[in-house]
C-alpha cells in the first residue's frame, strides 16, 4: 500500500515537472535564441579575423588591438564620463519630482505620470529631430536663444569638442525620467502611513520625515534604478549617433557608437565582438560593485 502512494507522489511530482517545463519553455527557447546564442556567436566571432567569405582563427588578437586602440580608451572615457554626469542626477531629478506628485490626488498623479512618461513612448529619432532643433547653431536655435539673453554669443552646440557632449548631457536631463518617477511613486505609496503618523506625533518636520523614513525605505528602489541607469548609460548609442554621429574630434563617441561603427562602416565584426564582450565585463563589474558596497543593508 505505501509502495502505490509513493509511486502515486512520484508520478503526481512528476507531473508538475513537466508542466512546470512546459511553461518556461516558451521563454527559455526566446532566451536561448535571443541572448544565449548571440553571447557565444560574439565569443568566437572575437577569435576570427571575421569575413562574409570566410573566418580565419586569429585568437585574442582583437582583444589585443583593442587594448592598444587609442580612440577604444577614449571612448570608454567619454561613456564613463556621460554616466557620471547623467545617472546620478537623473536619479536625483526623477526622486524631487515623485516627493512633489506624491501629495496630489491619484487622477492628477497619473495625468503627470503621463506627461513624463510620454518621451519614453515617442520615437528616439523624432525626439533628435526635436533636440537637432533646439540646439540649432544659429541665431534661431532654441539654446542660442536663451544664452543670448545673458549676452552669450550663439554656440555652435553640437559641433564643437567644448559643448558636444555637454549637450548630450543635457538632452538626457531633460527628458526620459517617466520610468523612473513612476518606481519612485510605487515605493513612496507601499510605506506605511503609520511611520509618518509616528512621526507627526514626535514632532519630525518634513525634512526628517524624508531623511529618516522615505530615503532608508526607498533603498531598495532607488540601487535598482541606479545599476539599471549605469547600464543603460554604458549601452547609450542612439543619441550620439543621431545627434553628433561621434564626432567632433570624437568627443561624443560612446563604446556603443565605436562597435556599431567596427562592425557596420569598416566590417571588423571580430574587434566590434570583442569590444562588446569588453563592454559587457565592464558593465558587469560596475553591477557587482553597486551591489556590494550599496546593497549591504537593503532587505529585499
């Protein structure tokens, strides 16, 4: 009798397995078709001098040139650059408008939540054709126009090493904080009111409330939009290819924009393979130290 139940459960357990199996399937064979094979397809075309024609094993030496590649360091630079000026006060900018939508009724809220998120559904190419408009080096540019107000000369924004990847920085602080503000206002509505009543009755002003209650419970949040941000900020490309293609002097070229152009302008797919693995390492470690020195007293 206990023989038939047992094999009853085992037959029960395996069972659930295979219907188990059978729902992850679908993304499972996405995965292995989408990110799996693409990641070990790059992996040996970086150990190929790659051609439409043939492939010839040339080992790690599109690591090597890569190392050695001048404008490769250059624009790791400028990526490293563009994310410490972008992420931070993006962050920083998204977290202040959430604080400031948070008091209004649930309607208003998501009247604002649309209009931040609305940049997020525009294409990012009418987008640069607004951006392209703004920063029009005439006197009609939308920029050259407000500096001339405080008696600035027009700037030539996009063209010059000076201003070019200033520009970029600015493009990303003024738009794109949709996402990110409606996290903030999901975590700021799951903190109970019964901190801020606590707090009330101590006699906390605003500012405690938000140093002592909403900053440590919004933790959580805000090292997740950071390792998202940083990640994101690494794989930027669209903007500086349509707003400056790189240049001047290649002061806006991001390590996205270099592999696009290795592998589709001059068809080294082997060095663009191995700067990509590059970049993804890179991007990689960066995760692993936020989680290590930012995550140490988050709970999840």
């Amino acid at each position: 009798m206990n023989q038939m139940l047992t094999k009853r459960k085992k037959l029960k357990l395996e069972s659930d397995s295979g219907w188990g199996y059978a729902f992850i399937a679908v993304a499972l064979i996405a995965f292995s078709l989408f990110t799996a094979y693409p990641v070990i397809n790059a992996f040996i075309i970086s150990l190929q001098e790659y051609g439409p024609l043939g492939s010839t094993y040339v080992g790690l030496e599109n690591f090597v040139n890569t190392f050695a590649d001048e404008l490769f360091w250059k624009a790791l630079k400028n990526t490293l650059v563009y994310t410490l000026l972008t992420v931070p006060f993006n962050i920083f900018l998204s977290f202040l408008i959430a604080i400031l939508i948070m008091p209004f009724k649930k309607k208003t809220q998501s009247i604002f939540k649309a209009v931040y998120y609305l940049p997020a559904v525009a294409s990012g190419v009418s987008l640069a054709v607004v951006w392209l408009w703004i920063f029009d080096p005439l006197k009609s540019g939308i920029a050259n126009q407000l500096v001339g107000l405080f008696g600035i000369d027009n700037q030539n924004w996009l063209g010059s090493s000076a201003t070019s990847m200033f520009s970029l920085v600015l493009m990303s602080w003024l738009s794109s904080h949709g996402t990110a503000i409606i996290i903030y206002l999901a975590a700021l509505l799951g903190i109970d009111n019964s901190y801020y009543e606590a707090a009330d009755i101590d006699g906390a002003t605003f500012l405690q409330k938000l140093w002592f209650i909403v900053i440590p419970f919004l933790k959580p949040t805000t090292l997740f939009l950071l390792v998202t941000g940083v990640i994101g900020s690494f794989q930027v490309f669209q903007n500086a290819y349509l707003m400056t293609g790189g240049g001047p002097d290649h002061a806006t070229t991001m390590v996205g924009l270099l592999i696009f152009n290795n592998a589709f302008t001059y068809f080294e797919f082997g060095e663009a393979a191995a700067q990509s693995l590059l970049l993804a390492a890179v991007i990689a470690l960066i995760s692993f130290l936020q989680f290590k020195f930012l995550g140490k007293d988050i709970e999840y």
